[in-house]
C-alpha cells in the first residue's frame, strides 16, 4: 500500500473551510453493508465520511473544503501542483506561454468532453472564467481571477488571459479547485450546485442532503478510466460514529482527523494514521468595524491572555504552534517571524484591560460546532476571563455561522484557512485586503498601506522580490494583531491498510483517480 503525504510547499496560495450538517447513521450502516456485497462480486468501491455535508457541487459557487473534496474528482483545473514538489504543472493545457508580462496563451489538449458529451475547448474556460468574475453571480473565490482583464477564445482549443498588470500567482490560481472548468450547457440550462457536470474522473450520480454523495467513475477520462467504480462520501455528524466506521470497515478513509480522535485512530489494527505539517491556518479574528476590537490594545490586551502553548498540547499532533501568519510551509515564510505577534503574558494583559477600562465590555465569541473550533473556543474563553475579560460563547451550525461572519454580525471569531495553493500573497488578499469587505475579509481589515503592499506581492514575477515583501507584510499583519494564530495545521488521516496509492497534499487536497482497493 503507498500512501503519500506531500510537503514543500512552494507556489501560490488560497483556500478552504469546514461545514457542518445532521444525518442517521442507520442509513449509513445499511447502505454500508450493500457496498460490502458489491464488494465481494469485485466492485471496486470506496467510502470515507466528513462530519459536514458540502455547500454545493459547483467550484463557481463554493468555497469550503468538504465541498471541494468532491470537486476535486468531478472537475479538472488547467493547472495542477506536483503532488511531490508542490511545483505547478500543465494539467488540461498541452503548452502556454507567457507572451508578455500581461499576456498569457494556453493551448487546451483536444478532444476533452464533459460527462454531458459536451467538448471542453476554449469557449468552455472562457465561460468558466467570465463566471467567475461575474459581480452578479458574486462567486466567494472570485479574488483568484481580479487582476484579470479579459479572456479570449482566440480559436477552437486556445485560450489567452490578458491581466490588467503582471500577476505573479496566475498560474497558481488556475491550478485552484474553485478554478475548474464547468460545462457551459449544464450551467445554463440546469443548476450545477446540486446537479454537477465536469470532466473529471468521476461522475455525479445522487445527493442525499445531510447524507451521503455517490460518485462513478467516468469511464472516458481523459487521463484513463480510474480503477475505483464506485465514490461514497458519508457525512456523519458525530465524528465518533465516523470513526466507529473506519474501524469496522464501513469506511475506508476519513480526512482532516480532529485532534481528540486521533489516539483511538493510531491504536486500530488494520488501519493507518499519518500526520505531516500542513499549509492550514486556524486563528482568532475581530470584527475591524466594531468598538474595540478596532483598537490595537484591546487586540493586544487579548494576544497576552492567550496561552497558545497550553492549546496545542491538547491537539495530539494535528498542529503546531507559531506567531506567524505565514505558516512554515506557505511560500513567504521567514523563520524569524516567530518572533512577532504577543506572547502569553497574563500580567502584561491585565495591565492592558484594567489601564483601558475593557473589563467593562462583554465580549461574544462566535463560534462553529465543527471540530477545533469547539476545543479553542473552550479554551480561550477560559484564559480570557482569567485575564479579566467578559466572555460568553454564541455556538452555531457552519453554514449559519459564515453567513454571520462573512456579513460581520459577530464581535470575534474562531476561523481557519486552507492555504490551498500555499501562496503568502493569496492568503493576505482574500482574508485581509478591503477588496474583499462582504466576501472573504471576515474580518473587515481596512488598511491603505497593508493593501499597497499585498498588491506590490502580487504583482511582481520576481519571487526574491515577493518572498521580503510577503516577510514585511507578515510583520505587518501580525503585529496588529489582525489574527490571533491558534495553531497551523497538521494533515491528519486514517486509512485502512486495503486502500492503495492515496495521496493527500499539504492543503487536505486529494484525488482518487489512482486509487485501488486490495482485495
């Protein structure tokens, strides 16, 4: 059995979240013991289960990362990283050439279809993309596509972007999940958030809300049909259920581990666990527009009461602590930046709340039901009213959750960010830039001269360049205790020993189109 875990992260970054929802695990159980007979008459079929249901099932329209699991199998990307060196490759494209600094042609490999029979050349990406950027569609991703001007479908299967500046990250950001390329007839004649069509090794086949997705292979791949028959994705709110599961063969995997699951995992026989450093972010935010959380001492008064130490203790290996927000597998990470930010000082925050009055303002944490979000809320309200602060907890399901957030009706909150292109500049300009105030910038950052400098980031090919600027912009960031980093992540998995060349990469992503099952 191979099982890779795939680290450097070299290029260009952005991504992913978790969602939550509700299902009965009787149906998963009796579904499960069908899928062991189509088994044993040599079906090769796999399941794996996530405690969340997906958004939806178009890269367009989503972006949180149980979703893009799906995605991952129905759709292809132009571009995609090396699982081994993270490195950015050509994956539907045959050849592209920069033709100038803001030029760029793509020549499409021929004859792709989608699973509708419908041909996937030029006009396909144009579409794709134009849809992207459309305002009135208001896709949550489109920040991967804004410096581009335009897009052209110059003949059958060629393609070429004109950027309004030079844009370092482009093909970084073509290589993103939220940047595969739909079918435009199913788009335009259907709804591709519960009815997908790509071009990808497998096909949609039902959605059973708060259930269960059913995936089959695609048996025309233009990479080569995959050996599995068969995708299952389980949701299982209770992730105590999903791990009963794994044990008892009724799954055969389950990504992104939380950390109080991960002992009883490691002491299954038959099954694997594997943890390796990760591209992930988790962290506290305040709401910028909001007294006084806009104030840099009370961010700071709350960065000392924080023992950070004392939470990552207790995630059994599923993260690390670090100041930085640039995490050490993101490209413009310096080592020294473990220096900035504020440390646990409990006397220093006190000082700061009994000299500012900010005992006085009760505080409400808004926080998701979902894994380490739980564990971090619990303990850092804790730290906070030793400290002296007023905490209470408003817990909800995700969905309800990022609604609140993303229209900033919270004071702070607990988030996470996949970094799912491992990029510094693409994890600055979707969460902190005021570009993307109502979209992605939870946090309602609005600072002139932080935005000049991620746009300076992102807009220079020289990546010596990039790498100080992403360090200054780092420093910058951190030490205005925008984010308080909770803890950058570590891959975890389980997996059972019968299940073949799976490769998960350092942003959670994976792709099943090689794996097997050994019978």
């Amino acid at each position: 059995m191979i099982l890779k875990f795939l680290r450097n992260a070299l290029l260009i970054a952005v991504a992913t979240v978790f969602t939550v929802a509700c299902s009965d695990d009787t149906d998963v159980e009796s579904e499960a013991s069908g899928d062991d007979a189509s088994a044993e008459s040599g079906s090769q079929e796999i399941a794996f289960a996530t405690s969340s249901d997906a958004v939806g099932l178009s890269p367009i329209d989503t972006n949180d990362s149980v979703s893009a699991y799906m995605l991952e199998q129905l759709y292809d990307t132009l571009f995609v990283h090396n699982p081994e060196t993270m490195e950015i490759e050509p994956h539907l494209v045959e050849s592209y050439e920069a033709l100038d600094d803001t030029t760029w042609e793509f020549k499409l490999i021929e004859g792709i279809e989608f699973h509708d029979g419908t041909s996937l050349n030029a006009e396909a990406v144009k579409y794709t993309f134009e849809q992207l950027l459309d305002e009135e569609r208001a896709a949550p991703r489109a920040s991967l596509l804004e410096p581009v001007e335009s897009i052209e479908a110059e003949e059958e299967y060629t393609v070429v972007i004109n950027t309004k500046e030079p844009y370092g990250p482009l093909l970084a950001a073509l290589s993103h999940v939220n940047a595969s390329i739909v079918s435009p007839e199913a788009d335009e004649s259907g709804d591709i958030m519960t009815e997908p069509v790509g071009s990808g090794p497998f096909k949609f086949e039902s959605w059973a809300s708060s259930d269960n997705i059913v995936l089959t292979k695609n048996e025309d791949y233009f990479k080569g049909a995959p050996e599995l028959d068969k995708v299952t994705m389980h949701v299982i709110p209770e992730y105590a259920s999903a791990v009963g599961m794994l044990e008892t063969g009724q799954v055969d995997f389950l990504p992104n581990v939380p950390s109080e699951h991960i002992p009883r995992i490691d002491e299954m026989e038959d099954t694997e666990l594997d943890l390796t450093p990760g591209t992930g972010l988790n962290y506290l935010t305040f709401n910028m527009e909001k007294e006084p959380f806009n104030n840099l001492e009370f961010r700071k008064a709350v960065s000392h009461a924080i023992d950070r130490d004392e939470y990552v203790e207790q995630l059994n290996g599923a993260g690390i602590q670090n100041n930085s927000i640039i995490g050490p597998e993101v490209f413009g990470y310096d080592e020294s930046a473990q220096e900035f930010g504020y440390d646990y000082d409990l006397e220093e925050s006190q000082k700061l709340i009994e000299e500012n009055g900010f005992d006085e303002t009760p505080i409400t944490l808004l926080v998701a039901n979902e894994g380490h979000f739980v564990l971090m809320s619990e303990i850092v309200q804790a730290q906070l009213m030793e400290a002296g602060f007023d905490v209470s907890i408003e817990m909800m399901e995700w969905g309800a959750f990022l609604e609140e957030a993303a229209g900033g009706n919270y004071e702070m909150a607990f988030l996470s960010w996949a970094n799912s292109t491992a990029d510094g500049s693409e994890l600055f300009y979707p969460n902190l830039h005021s570009d993307n105030i109502d979209a992605t910038n939870r946090s309602r950052y609005n600072n002139e001269e932080f935005d000049n400098l991620v746009e300076q980031s992102r807009t220079t090919i020289d990546q010596d360049e990039r790498m100080d600027l992403l360090h200054e912009i780092n420093e910058f960031a951190t030490n205005d205790a925008v984010w308080v980093p909770m803890h950058h992540s570590n891959v975890s998995v389980g997996y059972h020993e019968s299940v073949n060349n799976l490769v998960i990469s350092p942003n959670t992503s994976f792709s099943l189109h090689e794996v097997s099952i050994e019978e």
